[in-house]
C-alpha cells in the first residue's frame, strides 16, 4: 500500500483561515449575537433555582415564576400580566431600611384626586389591532415605531419637572401613590414629597445626560402648573402583599396603559424597589422599553429619588445582560453607578468610577446603558440605550451614533503640492507603512505641428 500523502504546513494552514473567514462572515450576516448561537451559547441561562426570601432586606419572591428557556423573560421571573418580565427584588441602598420610616422632605397639602385613571385606556383585545402594536414572534408585543410628531415646546417649572406639550398626551410616566384597603391613607402628607422625589429623578437623568453632552428629562404625566400629576390608588386588602398583586389591581383599575410608566410609591413594607424589564437588547424603536405598561415600585421604607431612578431605570431597558459590565441579573458590575450592585447574579462589582457621587448618577462611563452620544461601533451604538427611550424628553445632544467615515484604499495627502498614497514597503522590510510618491504616467509631448 502506498503511503498516504502528508499536508503540507501552508495547506493546514490555508484550511484553518479559510474556516475562520467563514466562520466569522456568517457571523456578520447573521448580526450580533450569531457567534454565540453558533455554539449554543446564545442568551441568558433560565433560573434554575429561586433565593430564598429576606425579608430583612425586601428580598421577597412570592408571586415571581423563573421563565422557562425561550420564553421572553428567560433569565429573569414571569408575571401574569401578558409579556411582562422582572429581575427581580432590589436590596437597600446604604441609608435605607426597608423595615424603616422616611419621613417627607416637603410640607404636607392637600389634593382631592381620583382613585382610578379616567382617562381612556386601550382594551387588551384591540392593542394588537392597533396601528403602532403589533404581535411578536413570541406571542408578546412588539413595539412598532410611531409617525414623528411636531417638536413640543419644553418648559422647566418651578417644581423642576420638564413640561411639554399638554402633560397628558403622548408616553409619559404616571406618579402613584399606592396602598390596599387596610391601610389608612398618608397621600396629603406625603404629596408634596412624591413631587420633590420626582423631581430628583428627572435631575438624576439629566445630570448624567450632560456627562455626555447631550440633555435628557423624564416625561412625567403633569397639571396645567407644570408640576407632577400625582394619583392615589387603593387596592383591594392584599393588593399590596406581591408585586403581581399590585400590577394585577392596577389593571383592574385602569393603570395599564400602553403609554405609559408607572412610578409607584407603595405605602407597604415588603420590598425596598422592584420594577419590571423587558431585556430586550436590540436597538431603535422597535425595542420593547418602548412601549407599555412598565411598572417600577418604591415601598415606604425606601422612598427616595435614587430608588425610583433606579426602577425607573429597569422599566425603561437597563441594564441588558450583554452589556460590557453586565451583572446577569438586570445590573452592572462597575461602581460607583445608580444601577450597579452585588446581586442575585452571584458576580462582584469593582470600582470604575471613584466619585462616590456616580451612586445617584446613571451609567459609570456610559458603555453600558445610558449614553447620549456614543461612538461609532461602540455597544450603545448597536444595542439598546437607554438614553434613545421614547419616554424621555431629548434635548440636546445626538441620540443616534455618529456615521463612522468609511476607510478608502488610498489616503491622499497633499505633501510639497503633489499628491501621496500610502503603500506597503517591499517585501523583506520591516512591515511598517511608509509615505511614497505616488506614481503616474507622464504624458507625451507631440510635436509641433500636429
């Protein structure tokens, strides 16, 4: 028998690069993320275990169903309102204890409102026949983008909300005050604070708009004076023992609107903060932080600006778990951020940002969540950023990425009035570019004459 012929080392070679072009040209056209579907690595892990309840600390699951793989909550917890998705309950932050009382920061008044939202709401069974909603292929909503409207003037009111438009139209934040029957009402008491707390959050996105050069407010609900539309909601006894519960008696009443975010102030002390997320990661207005009803809820021991930035954060896309810093659980790792802690992900943080103040600040250099102008290429400008969200009030700055200029085959420079290319120097050089004249054909003189 005749002795198999050996490859050669430049034909194994060939072979293995020729495969990795493939390889990684299939990735390309498939987007991102097709690397990792190719090694069955695609997505979160679903939930495999629930922790076990802290009270302590608001860490309570009741209500909470780990999505099961291929659902569209996989790697967070299923609620029973339709597409619906949490990461989850939030710990404490420092100078925060569930279990305690914050007292208001502003002087109490008094307001008669309704205890339902009266304005008309979309009936579930006409959101999908609805021009702007359409159904995923998931069965959940998919958020279609809607026609530009004529740009609303924005004005800044004395309580230090933005105000555009009517205060009314359009996808805005509801501020609630929520309690269940069994509890005695502290809305006059505590009206003036919600507002003041409100306010702090709009200053909270806007600050960190600005460490990127651009401007960003909350789109509150707001009365004719330009200050937040707050609502007072009691819920039957029990409305307030879960998350679900709460959303489920919110529905009931109205509060499920598909243009809007639900801030909620729980008179209760069973969790710190805990909000819905969608986790969806793809850009542009089609992303489900889009749309609508999101819910993010506050408890009393934790009434703060920073704890309602923070779910309003979740509600409005952050933080994805493909994110550069991403936790896994709906978090970054890199500190000081108002987004980033040790979670249920069982990751560290590390300290990216030593301004202790980044703690009431959105996004530790703006490459994970929140950026009003990010470069070319970068993970913001081909995934999700919170700062694009329909339910913020762009002001200055881009929200799209800057267009990367394209690279062309010479690099013409006008050097001693001629023009130059780069080429590559001969071979056995050392592999640097160099500056040559370029070369061109010199034209013939004809004779005279002719």
């Amino acid at each position: 028998m005749h002795a198999r012929p050996q490859k050669s080392r430049l034909t194994r070679r060939l072979v293995t690069t020729f495969g990795v072009v493939v390889l990684g040209a299939t990735a390309a056209i498939a987007g991102p993320g097709a690397f990792q579907s190719l090694f069955h690595e695609r997505g979160p892990m679903a939930i495999s275990q629930v922790p076990a309840d802290n009270p302590e600390l608001g860490l309570v699951y009741q209500g909470l169903k780990p999505a099961k793989k291929g659902a569209p909550c996989v790697g967070g917890y299923e609620l029973t309102e339709r597409d619906q998705c949490s990461h989850g309950p939030d710990v404490p932050p420092p100078g925060l204890k569930v279990h305690a009382d914050v007292q208001p920061v502003a002087a109490a008044t008094q307001q008669s409102v309704p205890a339902t939202d009266t304005a008309a709401a979309p009936a579930e069974q006409t959101v999908l026949a609805d021009d702007n909603v359409a159904e995923g292929a998931d069965g959940g909503f998919a958020v279609v983008a809607e026609a530009a409207d004529a740009a609303a003037p924005v004005t800044m009111g004395s309580a230090g909300v933005a105000c555009d438009g009517d205060g009314v139209t359009g996808k805005r934040v509801q501020v609630l005050y929520v309690r269940d029957a069994g509890t005695a009402s502290q809305f006059s008491k505590y009206l003036e604070s919600f507002r003041t707390w409100s306010a702090g959050v709009d200053a909270i996105y806007n600050a960190s708009a600005q460490e990127t050069g651009g401007e960003r407010h909350v789109r509150f609900v707001t009365t004719a004076d330009c200050k937040v539309d707050v609502r007072e909601v009691e819920l039957p006894a029990g409305g307030m023992a879960t998350f679900d519960a709460t959303i489920n008696g919110l529905k009931a009443l109205g509060y499920n609107r598909t243009d809007r975010k639900y801030m909620i102030f729980g008179d209760a002390k069973v969790y710190c903060g805990i909000g819905t997320f969608a986790g969806d990661t793809q850009p542009g207005e089609k992303n489900r932080s889009n749309g609508g009803p999101g819910y993010g809820r506050s408890d009393s021991g934790c009434w703060a600006a920073s704890v309602a930035a923070h779910e309003l954060g979740h509600n409005l896309g952050a933080v994805n778990n493909n994110a550069p810093n991403s936790s896994k659980a709906g978090h970054c790792l890199d500190e000081h951020d108002i987004m980033c802690y040790n979670d249920s992900g069982g990751l560290k943080t590390f300290v990216k940002c030593a301004d202790p103040n980044g703690e009431n600040r959105m996004d530790c250099n703006h490459d994970d969540y929140y950026n009003t102008n990010p470069s070319p290429g970068s993970y913001l400008a081909t995934n999700w950023n919170v700062a694009n969200n329909q339910f913020l009030i762009a002001g200055s700055g881009g929200t799209t990425p800057r267009r990367r200029p394209r690279l062309r085959r010479r690099l013409r420079h006008r050097l001693h009035g001629r023009p130059r290319r780069l080429r590559p120097p001969p071979r056995g050089r050392p592999r640097r570019l160099r500056l040559h004249r370029s070369r061109r054909p010199r034209r013939r003189r004809r004779p005279a004459g002719r």
